[in-house]
C-alpha cells in the first residue's frame, strides 16, 4: 500500500485555507472519519506522526458492536474487514463463581450475531487500503503538530514534517490523537473525570476447546474480566485487577499465569497457551467539558475514556466519527461554515449525551461488580436474575451493549 507523502504546496487553492479539515491523528477513530467523508466534496488533510506500517503494528484487538459493523457497511468498508475479524454470537455474563449465568443470542434481537472482534492491524490496514482510493483524502505523514492558531475564518497549523516546518491553513481542525490530546490541552479544554484504581492485563491465548464465537465477561471482586473470541480458536483477554495486582499478572511465570486463567475461565476453554507477550495499561474515566470549540471539535479519545468492561470504547469513536462526518457533510452541502459553533454544538448534543450514558453504565458495572461488599453483592446478583428472567431489561441492555440504542447515523442505515 503507497499511502501519498502530502506536498504542500499542491494543495494550495485560490481560497484562503489548504483544506476543509484536518484530522490530527490517524488511528481507527480518525481514519474512520477520513474515510467516511470520501463523497463529500471535502477537502481533507489526515495529519499522523507515525509512518504506516509503524501505526498498523500494535498488538490490541477491539470489540466492535453491531453498530460499528453498520457504519463501516455505509462507508464501504466492511466487506474489506469483515472476512479478517471474529463474529461473535453469543454472550456470557457471570458473576465469579455465582451459578446464575446471563447468556445473550443473535435472536434475542432478530440479527445473526451479537458482535466482531477485530485486531488492530487489519482494522486500520482496512481503513488505509480504502484511504488510497479517496482522491479528496491527502496524507501528512509522519509529521509533527507544533501548533495550532485559531483564527476567525480559518485554523493555521504549524507541522513539522521531513525535517522542515511548515504551515497550513484550515476551515475546521479535528483532534484524533487520543487520550492525552495535546490539540485539546492546548485549546484549553479542560476534562472531567478520574482514574480507577485498576490496570488492565491484555494477552493473547490460544485454546484447546472451542471458543464456539463465545464472548465471555465474567465479574470478580478484583474486576471483570472479558475473553472475546478471535480467529484460529484463538481469543483476546482482557483482564482488569488493582493496579499491584495487574503488574504481578503481568509478571507471573507463564504457567502459572495460564493455570490461573483456566480456572479465571471455568474450564470451558480447556488448556490454555499463550500467545505473544502481556500487556498492561491503567483505566480511567474521562469526559471533556466541552467536544468542540470555534475551529475545533474533539472526537474518539480525546473527547472521552472509559472503563474497558464491556467493550465500548472503540465504538465510541467510531459513532463521533459517523455523527461528526453527517453533521459536517449536512452543514457543507447548505452552504454553512461548518467550523463555526452553531454547526459543531450540533454534533457535541447528540454525542456528548450519548457517551455520558455509556460512560456511566461502565462505571456502574465495574464498582457494583468489582466489590465484595454484601449489599452490592445482593444487588448485582438481583440484576443478574432480572436479566434472566424479565425479557425487557435483557433486551435493553443488550440494545445498549450492542450500540443500538439511541440516535444512529446515517451511515448505519444505509
């Protein structure tokens, strides 16, 4: 895959900015919203310090729901992804050793599955593979934002790329580049929220049984712990404990780690083998007091965290970046400024709202499970039973896990 090097001086035009946008930072999130403004007459400026073939490389795999699989179908996408990514069909919820297990099925929403697990490397080698057939999608890679001035009619943004700086001018700056966003920190946007006392241990297994497209999120007073299914019967865990903890999982001998998973996993896998090296990364909670401001708006990571129980926060992302793309796509084709505050307030209402709710159902479900204490115990066992048996709560819940509640893109329902 050639991905162009972005000459500067070829993208200058008779206005008075380079571009229409440009995205800084170009991951899932960002090389989503890219992708998904590929017929929309925008002009379009990815900015990403890593070269490709560095950025494609991590070793991470992402729970992607039925919503996300919906979006990358409208934008074109899918039918490059999907034969690369696992399908999960059903979901298994449990409570350490409670015997009361929540199982979620295809038909308990009229689909044929429940959700995909995708590694990081076919995902966004997808994404760059469709990038290079965007004719109004140029690169600047790698290269470095050293500043942003935000002016009345148009963004400067000062890069520096192949040793050299230089300047380019904008309609609309977009900030991808994640949690520690230095686009937001910059524009003085300040954040809400907290860091758990938890880290989460990923690792990579190969299993002895199958995995039968299985999800598992299982709860124990250290944390919840999620085995999402992958390809060659192999799966991705994810495992959240006290921070002490998380680091002593990380560090354990091999086979004691592994015989501590199976018994993590009640048998159902079998024999365990692992698969690469462990992984660890703290979790927080975060929300940004505001997800745009005059020539700025924030998407994906740099707009919000959360805890990774259930899977949410990759699809989160990519739904800003639907959203943001209709609301930009709707503002251009009547002739708005869409780097103004009316047009972008637009989008911070639908998805600010809708993220507050996944934000608070995620830490809800991590300190109602991660506890030993008996009032939360009988709660959470409460619910459980209610899931089981009252068909409504499953329903929702399941709608919400799957992304299927709320105001969906357009994209999605194509």
């Amino acid at each position: 895959m050639a991905l162009e090097q972005l000459n500067l001086n070829s993208q200058a035009t008779d206005s008075n900015w380079d571009c229409d946008l440009a995205i800084v930072g170009g991951g899932i999130v960002g090389a989503t919203l890219a992708c998904a403004l590929k017929n929309s007459g925008l002009r379009v400026i990815l900015i990403e310090s890593q070269l490709p073939a560095v950025a494609v490389a991590r070793q991470q795999a992402y729970a992607l729901s039925l919503l996300s699989g919906q979006i990358f179908q409208g934008i074109g996408v899918w039918d490059k992804i999907l034969p690369q990514i696992a399908t999960y069909r059903q979901i298994r919820l449990s409570d350490a050793e409670y015997k009361g297990i929540v199982q979620f099925y295809p038909t308990d929403l009229d689909k044929e599955d429940l959700g995909y697990v995708g590694e990081h490397r076919p995902l966004l080698t997808s994404l760059y593979e469709f990038l290079a057939d965007c004719p109004n999608v140029s690169w600047l890679c790698p290269a470095e934002v050293i500043e942003v001035e935000y002016q009345p009619s148009t963004a400067a943004i000062t890069v520096q790329v192949a040793g050299a700086t230089r300047k380019l001018t904008t309609r609309l700056v977009v900030a991808a580049d994640g949690a520690r966003s230095r686009i937001r920190t910059s524009a003085g946007i300040s954040t809400k929220g907290w860091k758990y006392w938890q880290s989460c241990v990923t690792a990579r297994i190969k299993t002895e049984k199958s995995h039968n497209n299985t999800a598992f999120e299982r709860f124990w007073p250290s944390g919840p712990m999620g085995v999402l299914p992958l390809s060659e019967n192999r799966c991705q865990v994810v495992w959240t404990a006290p921070h002490a903890e998380a680091k002593a999982l990380r560090d354990l001998d091999e086979k004691e780690f592994l015989t501590l998973l199976e018994h993590r996993t009640g048998g159902l896998l079998g024999r365990l083998e692992l698969e690469g090296d462990r992984f660890i990364f703290p979790v927080q909670l975060m929300q940004s007091d505001r997800y745009s401001l005059h020539r700025l708006v924030l998407i994906g990571d740099a707009a919000h965290c959360c805890h990774p129980v259930g899977g949410q926060g990759l699809n989160m992302g990519i739904r800003d970046a639907a959203a943001l793309a209709q609301v930009l796509q709707e503002a251009y084709q009547q002739g708005e400024d869409m780097g103004v505050l009316p047009v972008l307030q637009r989008y911070e209402r639908w998805r600010k709202k809708e993220n507050l709710v996944i934000l608070g159902f995620t830490d809800f479900l991590d300190r109602m499970f991660s506890t030993s204490w008996l009032p939360a115990i009988a709660i959470r066992r409460l619910g459980l039973w209610l899931l089981q048996r009252v068909r409504p709560v499953k329903i929702n819940i399941l709608q919400l896990m799957t992304g299927l509640k709320g105001c969906p893109p357009q994209l999605a329902q194509r």
